[in-house]
C-alpha cells in the first residue's frame, strides 16, 4: 500500500471517530421536532444502556411539557452503567449515566452557534452530592470542556481547566428554582482555542454568565450530552453509609440548535 493510501485510511478513521464520540451509536435516535431540532443524537455508550434510560413522552399521559406535547424524559439507577465497543466503561470508572450525544455535524473551530434547552427537576428529585452531576455538558473526544453541574443543589456553568488556567463554578440557579418548574437555558457560543471564543448563558432570557477567551482545544470538534451522568458515585456512597445512590430522573424539552437566537426560541407556546 503507497503512503498516499495509508495516509486516506487514516484520514477515515480520524473522521469516523468524530462524527461518533464517545463510541455512540451510529444509528441514530431522531427525536420529534416538538423536543429538538438543528442537530442529531444517539444514545452514549449504547451498550447496557437501559430501556428506561430515556424515552420521548407525552402530556397527554401526565408528563411535563415546556411548549408542544412531548419532552424527553431521563431516568438513571443505581447501577445504571454502560460501556462502548472501544473498552471504555462506566462500570469500571464509579460511574452511571443515560446520555444523549450529538453526532454527524458537531462544532468546528470557528464554528459560532446558538444552543437551547429546558430543564424541569421533579419536586422529589434527590440530590447525591458530593457525587457529581451532569445535566447536560459540552464534550470533546479527549475533554470535557463545559459542563452544566447539579452539584450541591441547583444549576452550574462548571467551565474546565483543561484549556487554560481558570476553573470556574458559576451557579446561575438555586435548587428550590428548579424543582417542579421550567428553566429556560439558551447558549451562545464562538468555538476558539484563544481569547476571541465566547460562551455565554441566559437563564429564562436574563443573561448569568459571560465567558470571553477560550471554549475549547486547538482543532477539536465539541459536541453536546444531555441526559443525567453522575460520576464518583462512591463518595455519595461512603458519605451517607449505603451501597448504592437514589434514582433520578429529569426532564428535557425545547433542545435546539441554530445559528441565530430566534431558531432556538420555545416552539408552540
């Protein structure tokens, strides 16, 4: 095989990779227009991924809705862990999770985007700090770059260290504003490894956060999870003398991605 070859195969592979991270599941899971749109999921870590892990549900049976019928609906065990056909595996990393993962057209460096979301906590929702929550989280192949942390109760813009110096915990909703209610998130974000990205955050259309400098690694592709992920379940477990955490479940609706902030706007209401 002459170099050129090799160097196309290679090429392919690095390609496959990205439009797949985290080894998701190829095929895809299109959500209904009612819950998404600008953007394609699967499911994180599809093997042992569980039947209730996530599901696509409706008012009409009883559900929280933001706008429209239907939300995407998130459940997560105790011992709810997945892995991929890579090797990686949440049961050996004190880990569990039902994810979401954008694939096919994620980000590029340069790329400037819109993001919506909204989040609805059930007013019984357990919190399992000092485990780590996610509830929602830009991701790169090797990084995690911005993470939406339940933490201790309430809603953080969690910004990582692995760009840069600065780690930053931001919270921008209390635990009581969360439970029972709609919280509108809306994003925007200029995907650069230096000091002219920006990531940006409104709260039920009121600006909380406003991060200038860098969002992400040199020529990565970030991309977006949402669901439930909590990690380090063994500190919840040896903090309150159990063997395993709660089940959690969290609703999702509005999930939208566009280049302009009124294609992200709650649909239907």
């Amino acid at each position: 095989m002459n170099a050129g070859a090799v160097l196309g195969l290679a090429f392919l592979a690095i390609s496959l990779a990205l439009i797949t991270p985290c080894g998701a599941d190829p095929d895809d899971q299109r959500l209904p227009d009612d819950v998404a749109s600008g953007w394609i999921f699967a499911k994180s870590l599809k093997l042992n991924f569980k039947p209730h892990g996530y599901a696509v549900v409706s008012a009409d049976d009883g559900h929280p809705v933001r706008a429209g019928r239907q939300s995407v609906r998130f459940e997560v065990r105790a011992g709810d862990c997945s892995w991929n056909s890579l090797g990686f595996s949440d049961c050996d990393t004190d880990r569990e999770r039902h994810e979401l993962v954008q694939i096919g057209d994620t980000q590029s460096q340069g790329d400037a985007y819109w993001y919506g979301w909204s989040i609805y906590l059930p007013k019984d929702y357990p919190v399992v700090y000092p485990s780590k929550v996610a509830l929602g989280q830009f991701h790169e192949i090797e990084h995690v770059t911005w993470l939406f942390r339940n933490k201790d109760g309430g809603y953080f813009v969690n910004r990582q260290n692995g760009f840069g110096p600065a780690y930053g915990f931001d919270k921008i909703l209390e635990d009581g504003e969360m439970r029972g209610v709609w919280n509108d998130i809306e994003v925007f974000a200029r995907w650069m490894p230096d000091e002219t990205g920006v990531f940006t955050v409104w709260l039920n259309g009121r600006q909380v956060y406003d991060h200038r400098g860098p969002t992400m690694h040199r020529d990565a592709r970030p991309y977006f999870k949402f669901g439930i992920y909590r990690n380090v379940v063994s500190r919840y477990k040896l903090a309150n003398g159990v063997d395993r955490l709660p089940t959690q479940v969290v609703y999702f609706d509005e999930v939208r991605r566009g280049r302009t902030r009124r294609e992200i706007a709650p649909r239907n209401e």
